[in-house]
C-alpha cells in the first residue's frame, strides 16, 4: 500500500465554510428560541415592579387617611401625608416609565390607583393594573 500521496498533504487548519454556516443556524435557532422567553420575562417583570408600585402607593393612601379622614386624589404632587397633597410620584409613571399611575377617589374614603401600559413600550398591550382602599387587586379582567 503506497501512503505517500497522504503524506505530503498539508494539515489543515481552522474552518471551512460550512462549519461557519453550520455555527451560524446553531446561533441563529437559539436565539429564534430564547428572544421571546426573553421578551417575555421583561414583560413581566415590569409588571411586578408597578404592583410593588401600586402595593406602596396604597400604602401610602392609607397613612394620609389616618392623618386627614380622606385620601388624596392626586399621584404627581409633593407627598405631604395630607390629602390636600399628593403621593409623590413627580413624573406620573412608574420608575421604569412603562406605566402611566392615576389615582381616582371618587369619595373621601375610597380610590383606586391605577397603571396604564404607555404605548410603544413592550407592555402596550399588557393591561391596566388596580388596587382599591380595600386591597382589591386586579389586572385586566384578573386578581394579582
């Protein structure tokens, strides 16, 4: 048997082509897998920082009803521990700005605070978030 043709051949080294290309789909499925699990846990981990929000909101509601007898119907005024003031959320929006925050106190002893979803943001279409003076919570058509 003649191995001298073998021999004489240079080792090769690095990748061809088709290895790159066969790394590159490798690439491009986990990623077409994981961007959405991704996109997802963004979303909901928004979601669960504007209830801790509102949690603390409420929160807040009920220490100015001890101090006045009445809540506040204002979200963006200084905090003043009174009614006539606000909660102090200058900006109006949750601290990541992906929810617009409302307060609605139709009397002086019930409100319900709100977070909007700001469109063109990933939680446009996530749906609105409440909690009342009696800790009633919901998102969307669901409790949380």
């Amino acid at each position: 048997m003649n191995l001298e043709p073998f021999t004489n051949r240079p080792a090769q080294r690095g990748f061809t082509v088709i290895d790159l290309l066969i790394a590159v789909a490798i690439v491009a499925i986990l990623v077409r897998i994981a961007l959405p699990a991704y996109q997802g846990y963004i979303i909901r981990s928004s979601r669960q920082a504007a209830q801790s929000e509102l949690v603390a909101l409420a929160t807040a509601q009920e220490k100015i009803f001890l101090n006045s007898n009445a809540y506040t119907a204002d979200v963006s005024s200084a905090y003043s521990g009174q009614s006539s003031g606000g909660l102090g959320v200058t900006s109006g929006k949750t601290k990541d700005s992906r929810y617009t925050l409302s307060v609605q106190a139709p009397t002086a002893t019930t409100f319900i605070i709100t977070a909007t979803p700001v469109s063109g943001t990933p939680q446009a279409s996530d749906g609105n978030l409440t909690i009342n003076e009696q800790n009633v919570r919901t998102w969307g058509s669901k409790s949380w």
